[in-house]
C-alpha cells in the first residue's frame, strides 16, 4: 500500500481559509470546507501567514538563500568557485562541551556538571543552569583526574545516605589513587566497566545521551530562530541545556537505560550474542595495475599541505561559538587531472592502481611480547591496590642463568620440584605462586613473563 500524501492542498486554499476565518468563519467549520487540518488553521490564524510551509522552519530565509546563491554563482564565474576546502575553513565549530551526569536504576538524576575550556569560571557560566548544576573548567574540555576528583565531591552531595556503588566507564582519567581515596572518604564503592563495552553496558549512554541529542538538535533550531547572529556561546549555553536536560532525564528513561544493559533487573541474557562477535576481515583481491593501464588517468602530485599552510580554525575568545561535536578534516594534496600520454619532461607520473594499491589485510605483524592487559579488561572493584608498585609474588629460579632447560627435572633432586598443575609438567622454568591456594605454575601457562609485574596473584583455578 503507497504511504498516503500529506498536506494536499495548496497555497491558494491555505489564503482563503485563513481569509473566511479572518471574517468570522469558525475554525472547525473552514477545516471542513477547505480540507485543512484544524491544528494548521489555528496556527496560520495565530500567525497571518497565508504561506504553505512544511517540514522544520529553515535556518535561512528567502532572501539569504537568494543571496546566498548568487554569491556561489558569481564566484564560479570569476573562477573561483565554492569548494569543500573553502567551507571546512568557515570556524562554525568552535569549541566542545563535555556534560557529565549519573544516574540510579529508580531514574533518579543528579544534577549535571559541565565542562568547559579555559582556566577562569565566570559567574555568567552558570546561568540558566539546571538547579544544583556546576561549572568545572579544563585545559582540552575532556575530563580529568583532578577534574574527576571533584566530581567524586558533588556526587558525595547529592547520594543517598549510606554506602552506594558507583558504575563508571574506564576512561584513563577514571583510574587514579586520589579517585579511589575520595571515594572511599564517601563511602564510595567503584566498580569500572570492562573496556571496550561501555556502547553496551553505559545506561547513560544507552537511554538519556541518546534522546539529549534528538531534542537538542531540536531546541537548538529553536535558538537559532530567535537569534539572527546565531551564537551560542558559554553564557548563553544554559538557555539551551536547561530545556533539554529536563526531557531526556525522564524517570522512565533513565530507568530504561538500566534494563537496556542488563543491569537493574539483573539480566545476562538482555545482550544479545552478536555483540560479542568478533569483527570480519574481508580481503578484496588484488587487480593487475598493467592490466587496462591506458584507461587509468594519471595524477601529478604538488607538495601536500602541512600543518603551517593550514588556517587554524579554532577559536580562544571565551564567547565563541558552541557546539555538542566537531569534526577535525585535514587538507589533502592538491591533484592535478590530465589525459593519459607519455611525458618527456620528467615529471613523476602513476596510474591510480600503483598510488592506491589494495592493502593486504591477511598478513598480520605478531608482536614478540604481547601488550599488557589493562586494569579494566574486565569488569573490576577499583581499590588502591590496583595502583600499588610493591613487586610482585615471582619465583626466581636456582642457577645463576635464567634460560629455560626442559631436560631439568625435580626427581634428580628430591629437595626442589618444578611441577605445574596446568600443564601437568615438571620443568625449570620461572613460576609464581598463588596467594589464594599457594600452589605453584609456570608463567608461561598463565601468559605471563618476568616483566609483568602483578601482586596478589591468583591463578586460573581461584580466578575461574
């Protein structure tokens, strides 16, 4: 069945129904008689715009897209026409704003703090702000140790009395001893999440910054139609926020976050298993570059742009312009077209094949020693233990040399035995103790080395 047309009527009937109402008409009764939906007559009544629009109210008008087109125009003519290079200039993103919320499985919210760039906190910053919101000040907007320190404090303010968990994503600014001694002041309990997870185990990622982008974009349309200079600045940010925050901090969506993530009711099952899944690698196969070189145009490269020939588009006037993201785009090297021919005058050129091969993807480097894991390869209590550097538990072997001998065995000598419980084997070779069961393994079962250093070691049995 086709999807049924919208709006079917014209111009010329939207005038004359505005028109009768205008000399007593009642609004039902012109619906009726013209086709119109009521809600639409009541607007156009409201307003005396006789003009049918649809869809979003334009950020341009009539007559700035009119300028706005013979300006493209007139610059092609003279050759200079409007290239994507030319707009990525235009410094319509200035700066970032990082909010930072925490919410309970009952939908209740804190109020937010935010983040913005700079070292003074005006009083201004504040205003318009949700109740009990605050302004933080950092040096790149992102969060902090320090900065997350003090966030610690303005959840200690607002938690309920008692000990509370706090579930948090892995961020390298989330990880730190003067965290977990605030905490701990608080009666705090951390618990991180286990990295690369948080798109699917963050509630507030899940349900409440999800809806906060839709209505933002929304109520930001809004303030650009009340606003000709269309700047949105550290002042007047709270104008925006303070209408947004309120709708997608909803109980029932802050509380969907929590159900979404299998974390309140408890629920395992609520991700499904292709999360989990490895990503695929696909390996297109690799074209001849002789082959069909004639219909290849030829590319001859000047020198690329580097970070001095670029304009610098960020801004450091406090009052610049805000905006939820950015994008940064580097200027690639100018490319130059020509027919296909040969050239005598040593210019370097190549077809498009030999310039952009297609990688091989099946070969991989392996690496000789295998990356650390880190703290939160899995969901984890985050105690000060986890940024102790006392030396880990390791058994150092007898002799002088540290090579391993697996023709060494522990019946030669009664008094020493190297055996492993996991890989059921006597040899001499480095082993660490578990300080659960004090039984001794290799390293090597474990994926370890001498380098790694560990304490309170717990072996794959006490683990598991």
């Amino acid at each position: 069945m086709p999807p049924k047309k919208r709006a079917q009527w014209s111009s010329e009937t939207l005038a004359a129904a505005v028109t009768a109402i205008e000399q007593g008409m009642k609004i039902k009764r012109a619906s009726i008689n013209f086709g119109i939906p009521r809600s639409t007559l009541q607007r156009h009544a409201r307003t005396g715009n006789k003009v049918k629009s649809l869809g979003r109210k334009p950020i341009l008008s009539k007559e700035q897209e009119e300028e706005l087109c013979s300006r493209i125009f007139r610059l092609a003519e003279i050759g200079m026409p409007l290239t994507s290079k030319v707009l990525r200039r235009t410094p319509e993103h200035a700066k970032n704003v990082t909010v930072v919320s925490c919410g309970n499985a009952l939908g209740q919210v804190i109020p937010p703090v935010i983040l913005f760039k700079g070292k003074r906190n005006k009083p201004e910053f504040s205003d318009n702000l949700p109740p009990g919101a605050k302004v933080f000040m950092t040096q790149k907007v992102s969060m902090t140790c320090a900065t997350f320190v003090e966030w610690v404090h303005h959840f200690a303010e607002h938690k309920p009395p008692g000990k509370v968990l706090l579930i948090f994503d892995g961020a390298k600014s989330h990880l730190d001893a003067n965290i977990v001694t605030a905490a701990d002041e608080a009666n705090i309990t951390l618990l991180c999440l286990p990295s690369n997870c948080t798109h699917e185990l963050q509630p507030m990622d899940k349900s409440v910054f999800r809806s906060f982008e839709y209505h933002w974009d929304d109520e930001l349309q809004r303030f650009w139609g009340v606003r000709p200079d269309r700047k949105l600045t550290k002042s007047s940010f709270g104008i925006v926020f303070s209408k947004v925050w309120p709708k997608a901090t909803t109980p029932s969506n802050v509380a969907a976050g929590f159900r979404a993530t299998g974390i309140y009711p408890f629920d395992p099952t609520i991700i499904p298993e292709t999360a989990f899944a490895p990503s695929t690698i696909s390996k297109r196969p690799q074209e001849d570059p002789e082959k069909n070189i004639a219909n290849h145009p030829v590319v001859a490269f000047t020198k690329p742009s580097t970070s001095e020939d670029r304009q610098d588009i960020s801004s450091t006037d406090e009052d610049s312009d805000l905006e939820a993201s950015s994008s940064s785009i580097s200027s690639p090297a100018h490319v130059t077209a020509e027919e296909s021919s040969d050239h005598s005058d040593g210019n370097h050129s190549q077809s498009f094949s030999e310039l952009l091969p297609t990688p091989d993807l099946s070969t991989k480097s392996t690496a000789k020693n295998p990356a650390k894991k880190a703290i939160n390869y899995k969901a984890v209590q985050v105690t000060k233990a986890l940024f102790s550097d006392d030396e880990t538990i390791t058994a150092k072997l007898k002799g002088k040399s540290k090579k391993k001998n697996t023709s060494y065995s522990a019946l030669s000598n009664p008094n020493e035995s190297w055996y492993c419980v996991l890989s059921n084997e006597d040899r001499q070779i480095d082993m660490r103790q578990c300080t659960l069961c004090t039984t001794w393994v290799h390293e090597e079962c474990c994926g370890l080395t001498s380098k790694d250093k560990i304490k309170n070691f717990k072996c794959p049995t006490c683990e598991t």
